[in-house]
C-alpha cells in the first residue's frame, strides 16, 4: 500500500483486526521509509449490492443505521442499552447477508428484528411490532405475542429465590 505521507510503496501491518460485525479487516500499517501510520480497511465488495424493497416497491440501499434507529425509537425509555441495540443490529445483518439475496422486503427485515427484540424487551418489542409491521401480519403478531405472554406466565416468579 503506498503510504499517504511519502508515496513510497513499502510498509508492514502492525495491527489488523476484524470489525463491523467481521465483515471488513482494519490493519494499522507503519510506512518502512517515513515510519508514519495509517490504516486500510479491506471489505467484500459484493456488501454493498443489498437492496431493501419498501411497501410501495421502491428500492432504497440497506442500511443498518436505519435498522439501529428503528430499534432506538422503539426502546426508547427502555432498559435497553446502546451495545445491547448494535449487537442486535449486527446479529440481524449477519443474517441477512448469509441469504445471499441482493433484494430484501423491509417487512422480512422487520420480522428478522422482531424475533431478535423479543428476547431484549418485551414493550420494545410490542412497539416496533406496530410501528413496523403490515397489517396482514397482525394476526401472525398477535398469536406471537400470545405466545411471549404465555412465557412469561409459564417463568418462575422473580420473588420465589428471595424465600429461601
Ligand atoms: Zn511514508
């Protein structure tokens, strides 16, 4: 990699880690002739051809700041943290790109959202359901949240460990 400082194309890596959720390595290199570091990022390239297709059948590029602020808004006043959201969004994007698909319905993303909210925050998980899902999906919600219910009807009492 020619060095940004002196041009001279001779360096060595001293420091090269994976980041965004393992899909691009960030390497710290040290210029031979200048001694001068920089950093290179190396990602796949194919990443960026994924399309979200929106309810009105418009393509917007995918974005998971769009999916993180989705999930802020819902957790909002939550007890829900910053790095339990990134993660989350980082574990909803590994599985989008392990389809393979360069297109995506929102309303797919949404569910994949959905299913990872559930086990973070039950009201977060309420409020994204009916801000981000369509209508036709209400019923499939519905039996959903029974079911979330039903879990937590079916755990044991917080109070039962304090009696012993
Ligand atoms: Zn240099």
């Amino acid at each position: 990699m020619r060095c940004p400082f002196c041009d001279i194309d001779k360096d060595k890596v001293i420091d090269s880690r994976a980041t965004d959720g393992g899909r691009s390595i960030r390497r710290r290199r040290q210029c031979l002739s200048c001694n001068k570091r920089f950093t290179t990022y190396e990602t796949v390239e194919e990443k960026v051809s994924l399309q979200v297709v929106k309810k009105d059948d418009s393509r917007v590029p995918y974005s998971k700041d769009k999916v993180i602020a989705g999930v802020e808004k819902a957790a909002y006043k939550r007890p829900v943290s910053v790095d339990q959201i990134v993660a989350l969004a980082e574990s909803v994007e590994e599985d989008l790109f392990r389809r393979g698909e360069k297109e995506i319905a929102s309303t797919e993303i949404g569910l994949i959202v959905l299913n990872k909210l559930r086990t973070v925050d039950h009201v977060a998980y309420m409020r994204f359901a009916s801000v981000y899902m369509d209508v036709d999906k209400v019923d499939d919600l519905l039996e959903e949240m029974q079911q979330v219910k039903d879990e937590a009807a079916n755990a044991p009492p917080r109070e039962q460990g304090k009696l012993f």
